[in-house]
C-alpha cells in the first residue's frame, strides 16, 4: 500500500524534527490531501507543533477557486488558520522578497501530471530559486506521476524559457516532483537545502496504474480540467491542441482527452493517421466523436473530432505516445487541409508576441515540421528519439523509485 510524502511526515515524529521551532509556509493545491482525504495544511495544522505561518496557491488557487483557464487569483486570508495565502499566479508568479521573509522552510504538496507545460512545475523551479537566493529551506512531500516512467518528446530549446516552460526539461518527463526538485537544483547549480519526504511503496511500473496507484489512492484534480488518469495520459500530446483552433475539449466533462472541430471530418483525418504512420496510434483506443462545448473555443458548435481512451484492457502503456499521436494528428489535418486556420495566435500565459504553439512545444520545430507538406514521420521521430535518449541519461540518476 502506497503511503504519501505527507501522510509519512504525519506519521513519523523524527521526520518533523527539523520542523520544530522553524517558521513554516505550505505550498498546496486541491488535490493536496492525505491518503483518507484531508487537506494538506488541514492536517499539519492539526498536529498542533508546527509553526505554520503562510500559505501559497499555484495557478487555480490553493483551495482551487478558479476553474478555466489563465485565471488569476488575489492573495487571501484563510480565517480558519488565521494565516495569509499567497498567489503565486496573480500580480506575482515569483515570490516577493516579503513573501520570503515570512518563513524559514517551505513544504511543497503538489500533485504534478508528468508534463512539462504544467505550471505547477514552473512555480516549483521558481520557488526552488527563490529559497536558494533567500537562505530558505524547501521540503517536497511526495506524490506519484500518473503519467508514470515513460520518457516522450523533445527537450525545450534554450530561448524559448516561458511560464510553460522552465528549462531544458523534456514534454514528457516520467519523474516525481520530488524527483524534478533534484533536477532544478543539479541543472542550475543550487546551494538549497533541500529535503525529498519520499512515498513509501510507490509502484511506478505496476498495471494497471503505471504509475498511478489504483484503488489505493481517489483521484482528485489537481487542475479543474485534470479530471482522471486519462487526461494524465493523454495530456503530455493534447496540450497541445491549446496553441491551435482547435478544441482540447474545454467547455466538456472530458477537456484535454478530446480534439475536434465544426468544419473539419475527423474520420477522414483518423483514416490518413493510420495509413500514414500506424505505429504513432498504438497503445490507446482512438475513436471518433462528437461533442459541443459549452464554452471556451467553439462553444455551442457541434464538432467532429477523436477521443482518446486509455481506460481499457487494451491499453499499452509503453507503446501509447500521446506527443506523437496528436503531432501525427496535426499533421494529416494539414495535408488534407492544407489551407485551413491551424495556429492560434492569441495572449497566452503572460507572452504575447510567440505562438503558443512555439511556447508548447519549447521551438519551432514542430509547427515548422507540420507546415512542411515534404515533412515526414519519420523526420520527427528521428527528432524526437535523440532528444529522449538525452533526457534518458540525464533523468536516471534522479530515480529514487524502483521502475
């Protein structure tokens, strides 16, 4: 049975030690709980011998207030603790050097999805910086990455740095959070003290999870659109979709496990997927759909488009590559429309002048490489590999996780 980075710091006297006398901040999320469901900082505060002062929230708040997208959220007083609560994605995504000077140490609670453009992972890097310049202590407890150990992608490219991208980290990075602390601080040359609560029985090869543990932990979105495991899957390839026209199915009960359009046939496109580069469509049910978001990009519109399911026996895990298969995705839309709207060019995450598709994908070339109509698969696969054997060595010795 899985224990949780907090629940074994609830559990073991010896860990909290170093605790003891210090001011203490929590950085959490909704989906900040311990294995029987309470809140993070609801827990630790019931300890009644910690000296917890603050608190801060990522992007979607700390209690998740803010439900769509690129919402921001004010700072706060929690009346229950009697301590204020700090946004980290409202007039500061970097802490001030005020927020700083309330605490000593700062415990990191935060559910990740094993994807680079989740900004809670550029909040932790942000923080991890913060607290090294500052003197700070910063602990993570950690949780399991429900998009488990597979490595996919391509590494961000220096200059393309942005809110969704803070380093040359790959898409799909298969590490804990408490994994990719040691990955900022190592990259960056950090002198931080830093302190890893580890899981105890994490099992991250294990089916039927691979990487999340089934029916030992409930799923809690830990973003309001994050709502199973199967936009975990899905997530590292359909984030994609959020730099084009079409939709990642916001304004659903399934956001970012769909894709689709009014004026597009998607079993035309799935058809030429398939003939394509059917190995790019293994692993996973693709099925052809139709759905109509309430809001966000068409809303009220019937769109044509493909769901993708992971939630069946039929599953691979390590042959389901959800970079490739909406990359794949992207490209037969543009050869069977050649002409059509495909990038979105809108404010998006704090840039303004760089596509959000360039921000995704951490450069050009995937969207240079799906405008190519004399781009084939195989040139992105040769791309990609050698970008994933890199992340291969770098990310090994960072593993404190069997499998």
């Amino acid at each position: 049975m899985i224990k949780l980075g907090i629940d074994r710091l609830l559990e073991i006297p010896d860990l909290r030690k170093p605790l003891w006398g210090q001011r203490v901040a929590f950085l959490g999320h909704p989906a900040s709980v311990t294995g029987s469901g309470m809140h993070s900082l609801d827990a630790l505060m019931t300890l009644g011998e910690l000296k917890i002062v603050a608190a801060f929230g990522p992007q979607h708040g700390m209690r998740g207030d803010k439900q769509d997208n690129m919402v921001e959220t004010p700072d706060a007083f929690d009346r229950r603790h009697g301590i204020p609560v700090y946004s980290l994605y409202g007039h500061v995504r970097y802490p001030t050097a005020d927020m700083l000077d309330s605490f000593d140490v700062l415990l990191v609670d935060l559910q990740d999805i094993g994807t680079r453009i989740y900004t809670y992972v550029t909040t932790l890097g942000y923080l991890i910086a913060a607290c090294a310049a500052a003197g700070k202590s910063l602990w993570v407890l950690d949780r399991p990455n429900p998009a488990g150990r597979p490595i996919e992608g391509s590494i961000l490219q220096p200059g393309w740095e942005s809110f969704v991208g803070a380093g040359p980290l790959i898409m799909r990075h298969g590490l804990t959070f408490g994994e990719l602390a040691k990955w900022f601080v190592a990259a960056r040359g950090h002198t931080l003290d830093l302190h890893l609560v580890a899981m105890e029985g994490y099992r991250p090869a294990e089916a039927p999870g691979f990487g999340w543990p089934v029916m030992e932990l409930s799923w809690i979105n830990p973003s309001p659109n994050a709502s199973s495991l199967n936009m975990a899957r899905c997530f590292p390839g359909t984030v994609l979709l959020e730099g084009t026209t079409l939709s990642e199915g916001r304004g659903t009960t399934t956001a970012l496990e769909l894709a689709g359009a009014p004026d597009l046939d998607f079993e035309r496109i799935l058809q030429r997927m398939r003939n394509l580069w059917p190995a790019w469509t293994e692993g996973a049910l693709i099925r052809p759909c139709w759905f109509e978001p309430t809001f966000h990009k068409h809303a009220g519109q019937l769109c044509s488009g493909l769901q993708i399911h992971t939630d069946n026996a039929g599953y691979r895990h390590e042959r389901f590559r959800p970079y490739r298969l909406i990359a794949l995705l992207l490209k037969c839309l543009r050869l069977e429309y050649p002409d059509y709207p495909l990038w979105r060019d809108f404010h998006y995450e704090y840039e303004t002048e760089r596509l959000a598709i360039d921000l995704l994908a951490g450069g050009t070339f995937l969207r240079e490489w799906i405008d190519d109509p004399e781009g084939g698969p195989g040139d992105l696969e040769r791309r990609l590999l050698a970008d994933e054997e890199r992340w291969t060595a770098i990310s090994a010795p960072l593993r404190i996780y069997a499998g």
